[in-house]
C-alpha cells in the first residue's frame, strides 16, 4: 500500500512539474508579445492602455493555474511548505487580480511577508 502510495506521489509529482513548466513558457511567451507591444507604442493612447490590460488578464490566467497546481501539490504533500506556498501564491493573485487601495495593498504585502517569515522559520 505504501508503495503505490509513494508511486502515485511521485507521478502527481512530475505532472505537476511539467505543467508548472508549460505554465512558465506561455507566460513568458504573452510576456514578450507585451513587450512588444509596449515598445510599438510610442506615445500614450488607448491601445497603450489595452495592452496593459491583456497583460494583467493574461497573469491573472496564470496565477489561477499556479494556485490550482499549489493546492494539488498540498492535497498530496500535506506539508506546511505546500499550504503556505499555495496561500502565498493566492494572495499575490488578488494583489495583481484586485483593484484595491494602498491599505489594502499594505495588508496584502504584510500578510505575504508574515507567511514567508513562517516559511522560513520552519523549513
């Protein structure tokens, strides 16, 4: 039993890594077609404006499928690293997803400060 255990660990293990791989490229991929983007436009207008905000739609499709690997990745480790690195990465969702204000940025920065501090000291 805990052979097949250990089997399928690993498996969700290595599924997990290609797919954080191919998650990486697409989003460097949209990243360099931003860029280009951006540098075609000289002076501020309208499309400058949509631009930015294909890119913001395209990182908010990324997080959401760093966070869905995050939490597959605490379903089967059950670790404290795996549960505070899947609540990292949904914060800093919501800080790039969320149109908030500079207190709750604040909050979002200090929460995400108080988990790496908890990573840190227990790893």
């Amino acid at each position: 039993m805990n052979q097949i255990k250990k089997r399928a660990t690993d498996f969700f293990e290595v599924a997990l890594k290609i797919v954080e791989l191919g998650i990486a490229l697409l989003l460097l991929i949209f990243i360099a077609i931003n860029l280009v983007s951006l540098f075609g436009h000289v002076h501020v207008d309208a499309s400058l404006t949509d631009s930015f905000k294909h890119l913001q739609h395209y990182l908010e499709l990324s997080l959401n499928l760093i966070i869905c690997t995050e939490f597959i990745r605490m379903i089967y480790a059950h670790t404290m690293e795996a549960v505070l690195e899947a609540l990292i990465f949904a914060i800093a969702r919501g800080m790039i997803a969320g149109h908030m204000d500079g207190v709750q940025t604040l909050l979002y920065v200090a929460a995400i400060f108080v988990l790496m501090v908890i990573r840190k000291n227990t790893s």
